[in-house]
C-alpha cells in the first residue's frame, strides 16, 4: 500500500476491520509513535505498552461513528500518545521503586550528637552569664540574645549608643575570658 490518504474512506475501512488498512495504520502509526516514545521512555517493555494502549484508545474512539474529520487522524492519534504518556509519568512518579541496593535516604532530622553539644553549649553559657555582673548579664541577653533594639537597651540602662558600644565590648571580653577559663578547666580534667 503506498501513499495513502487519511480520508473518510480509510476511517471507514478501519472501523470495518480491513485487514490491509489495519495493518498499514498499525504500521505507518507505529513507526511514528516509536520514534515519539524513544525519546521519551527508557524501557522498550513501556514504550510497547505505551503503543499498544494508544492503538487501543485510537481504535476505541475510531468504532464510534460520530468521530468525524478524519484528515485529522494523525494529529487524533498524537494526542492520544500524549495523553498515554502523561498518565504513565503521573502514575511512575505517585510509586516510584527503590532498588535493593539503593543508599539509605539521609536522615534529615537532627543530628543526637550536635543536639546534645548544643545543650552542653546552652548550658555553659547559662552558667557563664550567671556569673557575670547583673549589668553585663542583661546587656549581652538583651542585645544578643533577645535582639532587642539598641535604642531601646540605651534608654532602659540610661546610656547613649557610644557608651552602650563601649559596655558591650567590655561585657563581651569578660564573657570570652570567663568561657577561655571554663575550657582550660575542662581540659586540664
């Protein structure tokens, strides 16, 4: 059969089941889809699959007598592959198979080691603001750890931005010598 044209004649043969006119659609379609579907999936078993069930909804369609314009039957069994494929795509990634020998997925949740040196770190920290003076305790809770404004920590300690710089360093350089000191302690036993 040469070239042919997708007219009604050729739609009616296929719905009468024309073995001829079957086999060249079956043909002439396949060759196409396969083409379509090779860039697309990876397995020769789906793009078989994917094949056949688009011939299957095509002829399914095709048996209904009021499916009309048939010089549009190319662009009719296009969009059915189409149609095929996204379903097959929706439907591999709702399950998607892990292998055997596929790594262990990594546990997102936090890590019991670094949860318990935050703790100790929280702790010490505690301790060292603990025995600081009252004004360089509040200054380093409010600014550092309560974020507070900086204007705001000026007029409730009744000091200006300059001196409040000023006090923050000093309050600060206690701090670090206070926590140099409790790690010597630690390593010396």
């Amino acid at each position: 059969m040469g070239f042919v044209s997708f007219d009604a004649e050729y739609v009616d043969k296929l719905r009468q089941g024309d073995p001829e006119v079957q086999w060249h659609f079956a043909s002439h379609f396949g060759h196409l889809l396969g083409i379509k579907l090779r860039a697309r999936l990876r397995s020769s078993t789906l793009r078989d699959d994917a094949r056949q069930e688009t011939f299957l909804r095509v002829f399914a369609t095709l048996r209904n007598p009021e499916k009309r314009q048939p010089e549009n039957l190319g662009a009719f069994v296009n969009a059915v592959c189409n149609n095929v494929l996204l379903e097959m795509f929706r439907a591999e990634s709702r399950t998607s198979v892990i292998d055997d020998d596929a790594p262990e997925p990594a546990d997102r949740r936090l890590d019991p080691e670094a949860e318990a040196l935050k703790s100790d770190r929280k702790r010490i920290v505690q301790h060292l603001l603990g025995e600081m003076t009252e004004r360089d305790r509040e200054l380093l809770r409010e600014v550092f750890l309560e974020e507070l404004d900086k204007d705001e920590v000026c007029r409730k300690h009744g000091i200006d931005r300059d001196y409040l710089r000023v006090v923050l360093h000093r309050a600060k350089a206690r701090f670090r010598l206070a926590l140099e000191g409790t790690r010597r302690r630690a390593a010396a036993g």
